[in-house]
C-alpha cells in the first residue's frame, strides 16, 4: 500500500518460530549491527525500492546476507523516505540455514565492520 509514497519499503518479521538458537543468533546479530553502525539490524531482506534508488546508493560492498541491511541503511542515510511493514514467517520448505555456519558468522562481522569503517571514514 505504501509503493506510491516512498521509495522503500521494508519488512520485519511479526513473528518467528524458528527455536531458541535462531533467536540467540537473530539477537546477537541485530545487537551487534545497532552497536556497530547504529541502526536496526532486523530487516527481513524482503524490500521494495525503485531502481533509480540502487543507483543512487551506488556500489554495494558485501557478499553476504549482509548486503540487505547495507542497501536500506546507506538509502536512509541518504535521506530517503521510507516504510516498514511487518510480514509472516513462512516455514523452510527445504533445505536448513546457512546463517549458523562459523565462516558465515565471521564473514558478516567482517562486513559490518568494513561498512563501519567506510562510514566512519566519509567527510563530513
């Protein structure tokens, strides 16, 4: 509902049943982008934007699952108008999550710090 009024759109889950693991992961992660970046670290990756909106962000850095926080949080760094929806956790259908895997941990962390960093580091 929100297309005609914004550039972005974001979704959060309402809520997940995913276990205690996950839910220890999910906390620890959106912690750790709130302290190291100071923004919300729990966008779904779900998102709608206008193409002119990727342009202007420009080239996106990361390679992992990261990369759907470090578009919405650089295009709100911009100024961009945006919206957050909430949606429903589908069940897994196949396959189980990568998100748990240690090299998969370290490579987010490193990617959060190199955005930290670039940030850090723009003139003002």
């Amino acid at each position: 509902p929100h297309r005609a009024e914004v550039d972005l759109i974001l979704s959060v889950y309402r809520r997940r049943d995913d276990g205690w693991q996950r839910k220890i992961l999910s906390w620890g992660f959106q912690s750790f982008v709130k302290l190291a970046l100071g923004s919300r670290g729990d966008f779904t990756g779900t998102m709608m934007f206008r193409r002119e909106l990727l342009e202007r962000v420009g080239e996106l850095h990361s390679e992992s699952f990261f990369v759907n926080l470090e578009f919405p949080i650089r295009a709100i760094q911009l100024g961009t108008d945006y919206r957050l929806v909430e949606i429903e956790a589908q069940p897994r259908l196949h396959g189980v999550s990568k998100v748990a895997n240690t090299g998969r941990i370290k490579t987010v962390i490193r990617e959060t710090l190199a955005m930290r960093k670039r940030e850090r580091a723009k003139p003002t």
